[in-house]
C-alpha cells in the first residue's frame, strides 16, 4: 500500500512466502518468512547549506521485521531445534540533491535478531554516506 503526497509518500509492504531447499542436505530444509516494512519519506526546506543551490533534502524513515522459521532441524549437534529467527530494522535517512546530476546522503540503521539458535543472534548499528550520480 502506498499513499503519495506532493512533498511526502509512506508505503507499508506486507510480505510472506516460503522458500524450498534445493538440496535436502541444507541446515534448516525449507524455509517460510513474513516480512513487513513501514516507510516514510518527507521532502524537508533546508535553510542552512555550504551550497547555494541546496534548498531541500529528503528525511526518510524506516521499520523492518522479518520473520523465518525452519522446517527441519539446523544441525544434528543441536537436537531437535528448528531455527526460528526474527529480524528488527530501524532507519532514517537524510539525502539532499547537490544539482541535477549529484546527491548526498547519511543513513543511519539499527539492526537486531533474535533468534532460538544462539548462532542466528545479532545487533548492528550502521551509518552510510552515500555519494551518487544520475547517469543520463
């Protein structure tokens, strides 16, 4: 679903599926996950720049969960447990258009998962400067 603004949009994706191993030896067997993302984009005046022509940016925000859960046992070392695992992203964004060709941008990320297999757990935090041109 996406709602669409003049100087905003926000999107919520709702996702599920399975994923069937190729080969019956992968840890795991097949796969099923559901997803879902909530996102928001907002076009912000910007009254401060070191560029003349910069007057606006874009501050974007975002959350991600994913679920996935085992059909079969990951590892005979480990039992009977089938892995069920379930992943939090958390963003925001700022990107400014330098000219027509030329943006920069900063995103920030959180990530963690959880998981019943100890091997699957994680926390991350990101941060990216983005650098890009708009091939013609």
């Amino acid at each position: 679903m996406l709602c669409k603004a003049l100087d905003q949009e926000s999107q919520l994706v709702l996702g599920s599926g399975s994923d069937k191993a190729q080969n019956e030896t992968r840890p795991g067997g097949d796969k099923k996950r559901l997803d879902v993302l909530l996102r928001h984009e907002h076009l912000v005046p910007i009254p401060w720049s070191p560029w003349r022509q910069v007057k606006a940016g874009q501050v974007g925000a975002w959350l991600r969960y994913a679920k996935s859960a085992d059909a079969q046992n990951y590892s005979e070392l480990l039992g009977d447990l089938k892995t069920t695992t379930q992943r939090t992203d958390l963003g925001l964004s700022f990107t400014a258009l330098i000219n027509r060709s030329w943006t920069v941008g900063l995103k920030l990320e959180r990530t963690s998962q959880r998981s019943n297999n100890p091997l699957f757990n994680l926390k991350n935090l990101s941060a990216y400067l983005e650098v890009t041109k708009a091939i013609k």
